[in-house]
C-alpha cells in the first residue's frame, strides 16, 4: 500500500499502488474537480507533484500537459500512485475569486 497525502488540507489515504490520484482523491474525499470523467480532456484535475511516488507520465499527459510536466503538474485522472507521495490542489476558482474581493475590501479600508 502507498499513502497519498493531499495538500493544503494534509488529508491522507491508502491505496493500492497502480490507483489514479483522481480515485485516491475520492477515496480520501478530496475534491478535485473533473469535468471528463477521467479521460484526460477537460485538464481541470491538474495537480502539483513532488518527483516521488507516481508512475512516469502517460502519452495522455504528455499530450496535454507538454511543459507543465517538468514544473511538477501531472492530471489526476492519468497519474497513477507507485508510492507514498504528497500531492498539492489548487485553490478553488470560486474561492480565490472570494479570498481576491476579501483583499480588495481590506485594502479600502
């Protein structure tokens, strides 16, 4: 077993090596957002990762991603676990845009 952790929320799972970080996501219920249901098209289950724990990338990723690979974003629905490995979410989209008018408002003030 290798365990999955996910960050900024540090909630962690279990999983069999061979599981896509999309399904360790679920498992740990972990949002990650997906519009395609797993088949590399939509690219909004884009992910951070460290260079340990995943499986090299497929062509799927390497196909959508091209260079973001080499600054560590892998797709969650492609990436499949070999070990432990930690993995960072991007924010929210509606939650940065809250946090971005909470900033504006203090600046005001």
């Amino acid at each position: 077993m290798a365990r999955v952790t996910f960050l900024p929320d540090g909630k962690s799972v279990e999983v069999r090596p061979g599981t896509t970080l999309l399904d360790a996501s679920r498992r740990a219920r972990v949002t990650i957002r997906t519009r395609c249901g797993g088949k590399a098209a939509c690219l909004m289950c884009k992910v951070t990762a460290g260079d340990q724990g995943l499986a090299a990338a497929n062509q799927n990723e390497r196909l959508k991603l091209g260079g973001l690979l080499e600054e560590g974003f892998r797709l969650a629905c492609q990436a499949k676990v070999t070990g432990d490995c930690l993995i960072t979410l991007p924010e929210d989209p509606l939650k940065a845009a809250v946090r971005k008018q909470l900033e504006r408002q203090q600046e005001e003030e």
